[in-house]
C-alpha cells in the first residue's frame, strides 16, 4: 500500500514539493524494512539511467530544416518533471520488490478475481527467471575462473558461450514448464500460504503521510 500510494501521488501531483517529500518518504522507510541504502541505489542503477537518457531526449529539439540541434527552456522543465516522477515511481517500485513477497502479490490478484492458470504461470516464470539468472552467474563466474575475460577476444567468447549457454537453458526450463502445466489440472490453484492480517495501524500510518504530502503539495500550490 506505501510504495504504490507513493507511486500515484508521484504521477499525479505536481513535482515539487512532491517528489522531495516521497523520497524522503522512500529513503525513510528503508532501513525499517531491512533494506541497505545502498543496496537500494545499486537496484536504481539500471531504471535511472535509462531514465536519464530518455528525459535527455525530450529536452532536445532537432530542426530538420536547418539541422540545428536547441534546448528549449520549456523542454528542460519538461524533461526533469519527467525524470524526477520515473525515478521516484521506480525506487518506490523497487521498494516493494524488495519487501513483499510474491505470494503476497499472487494472493491479492487472487482476491481481486484474477483467473487461476494466469497466477500460476505468472509465479513459477518468476521463480524461473531468478534460477536463469542464477545460472547464468554460475557460468560467468567458472568462465572468469578460466580467464575467459582477459584479452577483448575472449571476452566476445565467453560472452557469445554465455548467451548461448542462457538460451539453451531458458528453452529447456521453458518446455519443462509447458510439460507441467499441461499436466495440471488448472480447475486447482496451487496451493499458497496466505496471512489475511490486516495491519491497521500500518494502514493509518501510510493514510497519515499521503495526506501530508496531498496537503503539502496543495499548500504550495494556493501560497504565492
């Protein structure tokens, strides 16, 4: 409920002080939830910079009859509202990630009337996904052993190795899955625990700090 809570109000309210507070919210609550900051800033890496780029890529305007490349004003304000939106949006993303567990998530697709068969195959390619790429750092690391990265060549070959070691496997894994599948009787979920617990003083927390945020962003939005 938080980080989807603080993903809503990052897409629908105005940036500031909006995205300053949710990531302060964010930053805050990681070290209750057993998160490291900067095992939360390693995770970020990859999003923020594809986000980056592409907030790049509004801002710039290309005349193609003139070929002249300019920076509009309006389209830097544009691109950083952007950025500043997908990179909270994806740390709160990656904040729930890191703290619920698929089960949870399946149970309350579940609930929400979502069919069976598309729950079950959803969670076992998640769980295929981390063996994939468990395996795949298993390779890597015995070709690392073997000095498979020490001149430029032998790196283009151990990658291409790796690629086509990850396929070959991806494809084995992926017929297996079919196999079982087709051998289940979809008429029967697979069996989860699931804790119906409600936390409401959890819930009234979440309700507390959104409605400071909304009101923080009104405030600033009515004061000259």
């Amino acid at each position: 409920m938080l980080y989807g809570g603080v993903t809503v109000l990052a897409l629908a309210l105005p940036p500031w002080p909006t995205i300053p507070l949710l990531l302060s919210v964010c930053l805050a609550t990681s070290k209750p939830a057993g998160i490291r900051l900067g095992h939360l800033l390693r995770c970020a890496r990859g999003p923020a910079t594809f986000i980056l780029i592409a907030a790049a890529s509004t801002v710039i305007s290309v005349d193609l009859n003139n070929w002249q490349l300019s920076v509009p004003e309006e389209n830097v304000v544009h691109g950083a509202t952007l950025g500043a939106r997908a990179i909270t949006a994806s740390i709160a993303m990656l904040m729930f990630a890191s703290t619920t567990p698929i089960t949870t998530v399946m149970g309350s697709l579940r609930r929400l009337g979502v069919p069976g068969p598309c729950i079950d195959v959803v969670t076992v390619m998640y769980r295929l996904v981390f063996v994939l790429l468990e395996s795949i750092s298993v390779i890597r690391q015995a070709q690392i052993s073997r000095l498979g990265y020490s001149t430029a060549r032998r790196t283009l070959n151990s990658a291409g190795l790796l690629t086509a070691a990850a396929l070959t496997r991806a494809w084995s894994q992926a017929s297996r899955l079919e196999i079982g599948l087709a051998g289940r009787d979809f008429g029967i979920s697979m069996p989860t625990l699931e804790d119906s617990i409600v936390n409401w003083r959890f819930i009234g927390a979440c309700a507390l700090t959104f409605s400071a945020v909304v009101g923080a962003s009104l405030l600033e939005g009515i004061l000259p």
